[in-house]
C-alpha cells in the first residue's frame, strides 16, 4: 500500500514540477504595425499585460473591432476600447487576447488600421505595444 501512494506522490510533484495545466505556452505573440490613430492625442493611461476580449458593439460597429476589457485584478475592467493597430485578422468575435499599451484621449472620430474610418462617438482608443492571442489548437 505505501509503494502505491509514494509512486502517485511522485508522480503528482512531477506534474506540479513540470507546470502541467499552466497556459503560459497557450497564447502567440502578433506583429503590429506602428500605426497610430490620430499623432495628436495624449496618451492618458498605459495598460500593461492586460486580459480582454475582440467584440463588437452592435449599436456603434458591427465588426468586432473593440477589446473588451477583463482585468478586474488591476482595476480595469468592463469598458470597451478600440485599438487602432490590431491586425485585420484578429477581429474575431470572441477572440481571448492580452495586450499592452498607450490608452489615448477621448475623441470623437477615429481612423483604424484596416482602413475602417467611421464616426465612432466618444471612443477611447489604444495604441497597441504588445499583443498576444490565445491559442485554441
């Protein structure tokens, strides 16, 4: 009996030791370009590592170019934003992201990367530094 429960011992510290179960391998970088929304904004806050969602905001945009933010644990959470460097293939619904940087000032028109140049009221936008997707495969 205590052969049994030393070798399920082992074996659970050797899954424990080996990281089993951590995601850290489950998300990819993503180039961005250097793209910025207007050169002219201030940047007001900087958001560093942080987790979100691509959605979309039916009433203001149909295609889900907004990130949904999810980081209750650093005080940011439940707002949209709209970032103005995030590649045209990542604007999935539903997409799991985390991301770094430069939260700008409100404005009240804004240009995309993908060339979507629509009045969007009262957006608050990012400039994109780092940006990683979650991996589903």
């Amino acid at each position: 009996m205590k052969p049994k429960i030393l070798k399920l011992s082992l074996v659970i510290l050797l899954f424990l030791f080996i990281g089993i179960g951590c995601d850290k391998n489950d998300w990819s970088e993503v180039e961005l370009s250097n793209f910025s929304c207007d050169e002219n904004s201030k940047t007001v806050d900087s958001y560093i590592e942080i987790r979100g969602t691509i959605s979309s905001i039916p009433e203001i945009h149909e295609e889900p170019i907004f990130i949904y933010v999810e980081s209750p644990d650093v005080g940011k959470s439940g707002e949209y934003i709209l970032p103005c460097n995030l590649p045209q293939e990542y604007n999935k619904e539903g997409l799991e992201v985390i991301f770094s940087g430069e939260l700008k000032e409100i404005i009240d028109h804004v240009e995309t990367n993908d060339s979507i140049s629509s009045p969007v009221v009262l957006a608050q936008t990012i400039v994109l530094t780092n940006l990683q997707i979650k991996d589903y495969e």
